[in-house]
C-alpha cells in the first residue's frame, strides 16, 4: 500500500510510474488525498472537541465546590452537547479512515524506474540466456506422454479424485518430487536462509497484509465457514509472520525458507500452454522470503536472482532471466525477475520462478518496521522468490533428460532419488 504523504509529495511521478504499470484510473489519487485532508479536519475537530469537553469538566467541580449550581448544570448540559459531537466526529473519522483504506488497496504498487513500459509478457526484456538447448532424439515426447509411459505422475487419475489440475504422483515420479523439494531446501540452508513449515490456510488479515486480497480473491481457495484462505504461495504466511512487529535493524536481512503446496484457482485455456504439468491448480514449490533494509533491498534481489540461477545450473536446465514489462508485473511488485527453462519437446519456455522486490508496499500493510540508527521508526522492504516451483521444472527435466534408455537424472539430484535413470 502506497504512503498518502509520498502521494501527495509526488503524485506527478507516481501517475507517471502507474502509467507503466497501465493503471489508468489515477483520478483515485486525488480522492484518497481530498479523504485525507477531511480526515485531518476531522481529527482535528475532535482533538479541539475533547480538549474543551475536558476543560469545562475541570471547571464544573470548581462551581459547584463555590455553589455555583446553576451555572454548573449549564456547564454540565454543554459537555453533553460536546459529547455528542464527539460521537458523531469519531463517527465520522472512522468512515474517512475506511473509505481512504479502501481507495488506498485498489492502487498497485509503483514500480521500479528500470521497469520497461508493456502491455504483456511478449513485452517482457531478456536480460540473459545460459545454457545449450538440447537436441532430442527422434520419437522423443512431451511430458505428460512420458508420465503414462514410465507410470511416474497420473492426470486422469486425479481428474476421478479431485478435479483437472490435481495430479497423483507415482513410484519414481513421487520420489522425484520429495528428491526436488530436499535439494531446494538443504541448498537454501546452505545459504543462510531459515527454514520454516508455515500453515497452509491463512485469515483475510494475512491475505490484506501481502496483497492477495482484495486483488486476487477470486484465484484464491475459500474455506467459507472458517472465513480461511489455502495459501497461493508460502510467501503469504512467512511475510505475515512479521505482521505488527518491529524488527530490529541489526537483523536484517531476515531470511526464510519454506516447502509447501500451494493452490490457485486460476483458469487456464486450452492446449499445450495448461496441459499435463504447465499450470496445476495444486501443486509444490520451496520460498524464499527476505525482509531487507531499504537501502540495500535491490542489492538483495540481484543475490537472490543469482541464487535462483544457481540452482538451474546445478540441475543442468538452460534458462533465461526477463525483466517483467509493467504490464506483467504483479500488483504488489516494484520489480520482478522472472527465470525460464527450456522445454525441449514442447519447443518453448516455461516460467519457474519470479524474484519481487515490493520495496515497502507489503510492508505498509504489515506494519513490518524497524528503527535506524535515530531512533526513528521506518518501513521495511519485502522480498521473495520461487526456489524453485517444481512443476514446470519436472515438466523439462523430463524432457530435456529423455534417451531411448530411460530419462537421466542431473548428478546434483541423485543423491536425493537414489537413481541415476526413470525406467
């Protein structure tokens, strides 16, 4: 959530960036700055309200103490006027207050300066490109053939327990999974990154707090009697773990890890683009979360983008790194990395991770903050990253490992599977 005094003291330059982002309707701005001047005119009534109600009880003692009756009753019936006033003022300060909140959650993050202008991903900037694409041999398959043929992940069989985009996992294939989210994990406590098992439902508060909500409410999955949430991501309820709390500085940067399923009720079209493995309605990925001081935040993300790379190399996958256009990049973020394999039998790129840094947009309506050398309370910033979201990733080492023999195994996973070869 945007500050309304960084709004007011630079709302040419946030129209400016919103315009990047293609958010058009910046007359909001000038809304949530009018509620707010009447907020403080509000407040202001009511200080001035209560300070004179205050005043006059200190005065009715006196008179009646000197005998003063009637003069004391007449002081008693104008704090009764004034109490109402106050009422209503207080009244009336909560509904600007709601009504400014309100405004304030429709507008997106502003984002970074070094954010291309874009309408899409086919807007997205290609930073770079590493690794060799492989060249299969004749009468290799997509994955979601290859899973039938080694019987290692069943999407018919999930479809009869749960629904289209809940696969079941199977034999190697199940194995794979678990070899997956162990290497994730012991690579990102390697670095320094805590891991944590957070709860896979989170309140609306947790949802408000990172940005899921309102903007996402209809692709997340409501559990309406509890009024609960299943987590999008794990980033949801690790940010939220600093909700309402004041770090201390010497901490940061403050890291996190955690392996969850997440669950999304985004629809998807038809064709290659959503079939077998590419878009999942459930499915595994390990997070990484960093809360950061803000002036070494991107510093932060450019290591973090490093660190995701690294775990492609070690998984021998050739990859690229786009810088999201305005366009595509999320709600709550000032500036994604997005890092993409190479699937070679569907001869395309798949999205396996996005690295955000939301400077201190997330943090605002945390109340995520510290206090710097002065004493002085200020905003944190918040980072996460996919490291990595296993799908896609299965999707292409299936792929891009198949042989007439079977599918390999890259060398840095096989310690975890226990076999160098699906067959």
């Amino acid at each position: 959530m945007l500050l309304i005094p960084f709004i007011k003291e630079n709302k040419e330059k946030v129209i400016k960036l919103l315009n990047v982002k293609n958010f058009k309707n910046t007359e909001i701005l000038d809304n949530i700055i009018s509620f707010d001047e009447a907020r403080k005119s509000t407040q202001k009534k009511l200080d001035e309200t209560l300070a004179k109600s205050k005043n006059i009880a200190k005065e009715i003692g006196g008179l009646f103490k000197s005998g003063k009756i009637e003069e004391a009753n007449a002081k008693k019936a104008e704090t009764g006027t004034l109490k109402e006033l106050a009422k209503t003022l207080t009244e009336e300060l909560a509904l600007l207050k709601n009504k400014t909140t309100d405004l304030l959650l429709k507008v997106p993050n502003i984002p970074h300066e070094s954010v291309p202008a874009g309408n899409s991903e086919n807007d997205n900037e290609t930073i770079k490109t590493v690794g060799e694409i492989p060249k299969l041999y004749d009468g290799a398959k997509p994955h979601w053939e290859l899973t039938d043929k080694y019987d290692i992940i069943d999407f018919e069989l999930g479809n009869k327990i749960t629904g289209a985009g809940f696969p079941v996992y199977k034999g190697q294939g199940a194995r794979l999974q678990r070899a997956l989210i162990n290497f994730f994990l012991d690579e990102a406590t390697s670095v320094g990154f805590r891991e944590v098992q957070p709860p896979l439902m989170v309140n609306s508060d947790s949802g408000y707090g990172t940005g899921q909500l309102p903007d996402k409410d209809g692709q997340m999955y409501h559990v309406g009697v509890d009024d609960l949430y299943l987590i999008p991501t794990a980033e949801v309820p690790i940010t939220n773990i600093y909700r309402d709390t004041i770090v201390d500085a010497k901490d940061f940067p403050i890291r996190n890890t955690a392996y969850s399923q997440c669950f999304r009720r985004e629809a998807g079209s038809y064709g290659k683009d959503v079939r077998g493995l590419n878009r999942l309605h459930q499915f595994d990925k390990v997070e990484i979360v960093v809360i950061e001081h803000p002036d070494k935040s991107y510093a932060r993300l450019e290591e973090m983008s490093d660190y995701v790379q690294s775990l492609l190399k070690k998984l021998e996958l050739p990859y690229r790194v786009l810088r999201l256009c305005g366009g595509d990049t999320s709600f709550t973020a000032a500036l994604t990395y997005d890092m993409e394999v190479y699937s070679a039998a569907q001869e395309r790129w798949l999205e396996v991770s996005s690295v955000s840094n939301f400077e201190s947009y997330q943090a605002n309506r945390l109340k995520l903050r510290f206090k710097d050398e002065n004493g002085k309370t200020k905003l944190a910033h918040t980072l996460n990253g996919s490291a990595l979201a296993l799908p896609r990733i299965v999707a292409a080492l299936l792929e891009n490992n198949q042989t007439p023999d079977g599918i390999r195994i890259p060398k840095a996973l096989v310690p975890y599977t226990g076999f160098e070869y699906i067959k």
